[in-house]
C-alpha cells in the first residue's frame, strides 16, 4: 500500500517522513499552494488595531505565519506582545505550535486541547463560548482562494467553520472583522504529476485529504478521472463528503490526530 499525501508544503513532507518511519511507501503531491500577498495594507492596519480585539482567531498555521511577517514589532500601545490583552484563538495544536513559534504568551491562547481529537471551530466555540462578551471585537485572519481566472473567493478550506464561528460571535453580541493575509491556490502539475496522479487512482494507493478544497482542485487537474476503484482517507465529515461527491470508490474518515489516521489507514478498508 501506498499513501499519497496531499497536504501543502512544509506539512506534506512532514506527514510523508511520519509514514515512511512506519514502513510505508509515501508520494507527496501537494494539492494547495500558498502564497503571500502582493498588497499587505489591510494587514498592516490589523496590527495597529490588534489591542482593541478581545481575541484573534487564526485558521490555519499558514494565517499564522503570513500575519506575523508583517508585524511591525511592538504595538501601537509600545507593549511587546507577550504582555498585550489579545487572546489568540486557533482550532488546532498545529496552528498554536505556530502563535508559541511567533512570541504568543501560553497564557493568553485558546486552542481545543489535542487529547480531544477535534480541532474545528465547533470544538474551538466550546472553549471560549464563556469569555465573549457583547462588544468584544473579534478578528478573523484567514487566506484568500485564487481560481484559475485570477479571481478571489474566501478560501473555502476552513470557510464552513469559520462563518459558523462568526455567527455564534454575533449572536453573543461581538463584533467580527476579516483580514485576509494570504492566498491559496491550485499548484502547477507537469506531466510527470499527473502520470503519477493517474497511476495511483487505479494501483491500490491510498488517498489522504485533510482539504476538501484540495479535492476541488484535483477534480481541475485531471478532470474526468474515474476514482470509483480509488480508497480516500479524509480527517473531517464535510472532507469525506467532498470526496464522496468527486466518485471515491471507498472513503474512511478518522479525527485529525497522526495516531488515528495512521491506524484508519493501517486497517483494512
């Protein structure tokens, strides 16, 4: 058996050594490409507004990384940010590795624990539900999705869980803003990755989504690609339902720990 891990780059590779030091034949095809932006103004203003947020939400680590590359150092206030009130919230130990990475003080950051084995907003609302007060100012940091076009939609990797989130904020009476602070796209295949693509739709590999926008983007590159004989392995239910949709023979689906993927994929289908 063989795994094929979609993930983007660095997280990718990373998942592909984990399987590999267990035995398994590993092939890393990245199906997102992220990107920084060509204009940060909105991104820079979040920073000078950041200590009249109650708390910053991060959806992935990649919203981590590209917001903190245009902090401009200590705040407005001139605290560094280890002392500053915003708490930062995320849904997974990933995306907090991340905030520790960039100076966040432990204290003053929110994420579902990783024993839970749930990191999505719904897991996230029930830990901080209590703190939100009416009039809390809330901001989102997400990414931007890039079409073929050139045109750009809320990326839809963690949209479901994000505009939930921010209708029970509202409805506790807190205000949401968005900022944008990355992009995200389908990646560039060569022949060589869409024969290796095609070869594993049909000799018995299995698939690994942890995106349900990864397998939007591989109905793009090989359109028409019979899956019907294909295993897809996804960490989410709205991601086994993506993969259903784009004509998996088989979907298994587990939480997002490396454990229980890795045993889902060990077992029998």
């Amino acid at each position: 058996m063989r795994i094929i891990v979609t993930r983007v780059q660095p997280q990718a590779q990373h998942w592909a050594d984990r399987f590999a030091a267990r035995g398994h034949e590993t092939l890393v095809l990245p199906l997102i490409e992220v990107r920084g932006l060509n204009n940060t103004t909105a991104v820079h203003a979040a920073w000078q507004q950041m200590p009249g947020y109650a708390a910053a939400m991060f959806v992935s680590r990649h919203a981590v990384d590209f917001f903190f590359q245009e902090q401009p150092g200590p705040l407005s206030t001139g605290k560094p940010l280890a002392v500053q009130t915003t708490r930062f919230w995320s849904t997974g130990p990933g995306t907090a590795k991340a905030l520790l990475e960039h100076g966040a003080a432990p204290a003053l950051m929110d994420t579902p624990p990783e024993l839970a084995g749930q990191f999505d907003s719904e897991a996230l609302w029930q830990l901080v539900q209590t703190r939100v007060r009416p009039g809390d100012k809330v901001l989102i940091v997400r990414g931007d999705s890039v079409a073929p076009d050139g045109s750009t939609t809320a990326d839809n990797d963690q949209g479901v869980g994000r505009e939930w989130l921010a209708g029970r904020l509202r409805q506790a009476g807190a205000q949401v803003d968005f900022v944008v602070a990355y992009q995200r796209g389908a990646p560039f295949w060569g022949d060589r990755q869409r024969e290796l693509a095609c070869d594993a739709a049909s000799d018995g590999s299995v698939w690994l989504f942890s995106s349900a926008e990864a397998l939007g983007h591989l109905r793009g590159l090989l359109p028409g690609q019979n899956w019907s004989s294909t295993r897809a392995h996804a960490t989410h239910p709205r991601i086994a339902a993506a993969a259903r949709d784009l004509g998996f023979g088989v979907v298994t689906q587990s939480r997002p720990t490396w454990e229980e993927v890795l045993a889902s994929v060990e077992s029998p289908a």
